[in-house]
C-alpha cells in the first residue's frame, strides 16, 4: 500500500489537455463537477433523465449536460460516479459511448466485483472509490470541497495501465483527496469492517431498541429518554436503504465476515456482564477508549 | 407515565425556602451547582478530597464547599451526585451527614438498585435521573445549562413522598429539564436499550475493526478508510470505561436482556444477507429510516 498526497508521476497537466466525462451527477459526480470546473476543466456529463439534466444545469454541475451518450466523446478521463448495482451491470449504450482511448474510472464502495467486470471491458480501466460522506444523494447533494483531506484509495492489478492510474491520481489530487493505492480484496474487507457491516450493526441497534421497548412495554419511553448517544450510534443505520443494501449485496462475503468476527467481539463482551467480570470488562473498554483515536 | 415541563405541584418558591446541598461536583453535580446559583439558589457541595474543593471553589461551583460533611447542614434538598458504585454504597459520615428533614435525591442512571438501597436508609428519598451528557467528567466538566430540554426522570413508588417528589420536580423545572415520572424497572428497561447495552454494541465494533483488520493484515488500512459513519458509530463504545462498566454491572440483568434482543435482530439482518433477500433487507433498512426520527 502506498499513500501520498499531490502531483501524479505523469506531472501536472495531463487532466487538463481534454474534457473530463461524468457518467452521473449524484453526490458524487456533482461534487467532482463543480470541483474540477472551480480548477479550470472543461467537464461533460451524462445523466439519465432530461429532468436531471435540466435541474443539473441549472446548478451549473458541468459544463455540457446531455442524455445522449454522445456527450463523452473527446473526454480523456471518464469517471463512472453510478450506483453500484447500475456500474456492475452497465448499459450496452453507455459501453458503446466509451472513447477506447479514454482512462476510465469509478467510484464505487467495493473494488473487486468492480475489477472484475470492468477490466475486461476496457483497456484503461482504473479501480477507485474515493470516500467521500454519503448521506444526501441526487442532482441536489453535489458540493464544493467533498474530497479535500479525504481518501481517494485505487486498486490496480498487475495488467493496470500506469498512465490511466497517474491520470486518476491526478484527478485525486485536483480535489485535494488523499491518494492510497491498495489491493482490491483488502479494501473490500476493510471497507465491510468500518463501513458496510457497520450499518446492518447500526439498525439492528434501532430494531432493538423498538422491538425491546414494545417487549418492556416502554415504546414511548425508549423513544423519549433517547440522547446524543444513541444518536449517533443509531446514524447509519438509519441512513440511505439503497445504499445499505447495495453494500451488503456487492460485498456480500466480507460483509459476512465481518459479522462474524463481530458477533465474536460482542459474545465475548456479554460474557464478562455475565460472569461479573468487571475489572475485565473495564480493561476492554479502556482498550477501545484509548483504540478510537487511531480511526480518526 | 406522566410528562410535564414547568411547575412543581407544591408551587415555586418551595426549593428557595433553605440551601440546596449537592453530594459530588462532576460533571452533574457542578453543572447543577452552576444552574441553581444561577437561578438565585443557595448551594451547599460536600467533595471528597481538598484539591477538588479548591478547584471546585476556583470556578464557584457552589457558595459554600466543603470536605466535611457538616456542609451539608440545614439544606431542604440534597442531590447525591455520585458515581454508581459510591452512590449504592454510601459512605457512613454521609449518611450520617444527611438531615432527616430534607429531601434526598440522586443522578443514577439506574433506578431500581438504588430505590432499593436508599428507600429504607432516608424517609424523603426520591429516585432520579436527568438525562444528560457524560462525555466529560471530574470537577473540570461542569457547564451551564447542561439539562435544558433533556429528560429529567423520577421513578417514584407507592412510599415515594408527594411533597418530596414535587421539590425534585421543581429543581428538574429550574434548570429547565423536562419532568417525566415512570416505574423504575421499565426506566432500567430503557435506558438498558438507548443506552447501556449501546456502549457494548459500539465497543465491539471497534475491536472488530481491529482484530478483522489485524486479520486481513490491513492494520493501517482499516485506520485510514475509517470515516465520519464509524467516529459516530464508536463514539459511545470509546467512551468513559469505568462509566460503560457501571452502567453494565449495575443494570446487568436489563442489559443482558437488551443484548439478546439485539442479538436476534442481527441475526435476522444477517441472514437475509446470507440469503441473498436483498429486498427483504432494503425494506429493513427503509423501516430503520423511519423509525430513527422517532428517537430524536
């Protein structure tokens, strides 16, 4: 795994010579819209519906806004910025609209599945997913600055074009993302331990809490004594369902795992509330008390 | 369970009668003594050691503060603003120290154990808990109006003093908390649920985090792809250790129950992954939320 934050081993320059192509201008694409525009590129995009092309002119999200995939021809560097269900199974326009000589990328939360399909599609395809917050999505979440500070991880294979790669850590850099390149496995696996398995334990703390209220006959006392702190615990759960579920569906064997590994912590917690553990019990906390830090 | 925000049933003016005592300058305790002397109440606080009473004295946490527990003489209200574990075993010159005439109230975050401990050590006891944040804690973390709007709970029972009760409201009405009275089994019930099984939920998805990434050897990738969805969701379980671990030993049966349930509803998430139900589990996911808002 290396990391670093800047200039692309091609040198600054390259992004600019040709128009870059947005397939999508959700959060993700409308941000990269307005960003890469603020720096100076000409951005094309293609949406699906004329109603969302008019809305995203209106908002000025790129430069040219069309339904006809026409639209990307002449682009250097294409981002796929599609729900993943949409970007694993392609539509056969879309495909036909690819210039070949174009890098092509995405953004997608799971790289494997990805790599899969896609580098047999295209000679410069380029595995990445920049993780940018995800709570508001459509033709009305772009934002300026959703990438700055934030890491933009790419997952090359060995048969990775180094220049299509350079291209996109260029792209990276233009939003001020922080550059990683890992293994596509990894990543899928770290990604369901901080975030896709997180959310099915994050709703099923909301299941709880209204199952168990209705169980202790305290359905609206659950719901009035609830603070900051569950709060928080309960956000993702109680976030996007098409995006929970395309996680878990796209990365459905990490995930699995990563309940498990999470039942194992979970049991071996309860045990000590159990067995009165608590100097045990409070050494465990102490760890994660003092582990937190280190994921932020 | 009755709901109210404003005055005590013995009308205002009762609490202003004699000093109110506080037992503690924590985080509850002197955000209390910041509060009442705010709102033109005389405070009395017994601390245990003498550096804290000089700190304490130093941001006027109380008029009058003291190490011996004479302090405590002539107050009409007395609040034990003590951890758990001293709160359920109280120190004999304390007990001493508490004037049969007043009343005694505590901030426990668990009912039933101390109705059961205090009841038959002090006729004017009434169970209490406000409902306010606990991130911070010691004689440094007191703040004005920390329990505006919050949840101020009592649980009374059948031997519960009414005049009692209605001077523990009318304190709860001048910092502005909201009254709620409910039995103190379905209080330990719910906060078990909202709160004190959370923590255990939240703990174990940061030692998931590590011992998974440790085992897909991306120690350091699970760290930089962690993002504001796990800071949220891992608040709580990194949260003050010896707290979590009170919580957990002093509501231990609610909590063990708590984390059945909340076992069986991961478990149903988890096998609707497992099977590949993904409308099943978007519809999960759609009622997780709905539900949410209900809970804030």
């Amino acid at each position: 795994m290396t990391s670093s934050q800047g200039e692309s081993a091609q040198g600054p320059g390259a992004l600019h010579a040709r128009p870059v192509g947005l397939v999508g201008l959700g959060l993700i694409g409308g941000s990269l819209g307005l960003d890469l525009q603020a720096a100076g590129l000409e951005v094309r995009a293609l949406v699906h519906r004329e109603r969302t092309a008019e809305r995203a002119r209106e908002r000025r999200l790129a430069n040219r806004i069309d339904t006809n995939p026409a639209v990307l021809q002449g682009c250097g560097l294409i981002v796929l910025a599609l729900p993943l269900d949409r970007l694993l199974d392609p539509a056969a326009e879309l495909l036909a609209a690819l210039p070949s000589d174009a890098v092509i990328t995405d953004v997608g939360s799971v790289k494997q599945p990805v790599l899969e399909r896609w580098q047999p599609l295209h000679p410069r395809f380029v595995a990445s997913h920049p993780m940018a917050g995800t709570a508001e999505a459509g033709v009305e979440a772009g934002v300026r600055d959703l990438f700055s500070g934030r890491p933009w991880v790419a997952t090359p294979t060995a048969s990775t074009d180094p220049a299509s790669l350079a291209l996109v850590q260029e792209l990276a850099a233009t939003v001020q993302a922080q550059w990683l390149c890992c293994d596509a496995t990894a990543h899928d696996q770290a990604v369901a331990l901080i975030s896709h398995m997180p959310v099915l334990v994050s709703a099923a703390l909301l299941e709880t809490a209204e199952r168990g209220g209705q169980a202790a006959a305290a359905d609206t006392l659950v719901r009035q004594l609830a603070s900051s702190g569950f709060a928080d615990t309960s956000r993702i759960g109680g976030g996007n369902p098409e995006l929970g579920t395309l996680m878990a569906r796209c990365n459905q064997e990490a995930v699995l795992q990563a309940i498990q590994h999470y039942r194992q912590q979970l049991s071996e917690l309860e045990a000590l509330v159990e067995q009165n553990a608590w100097p045990a019990l409070q050494q465990r906390l102490e760890h994660c008390q003092a582990l937190r830090p280190e994921f932020l």
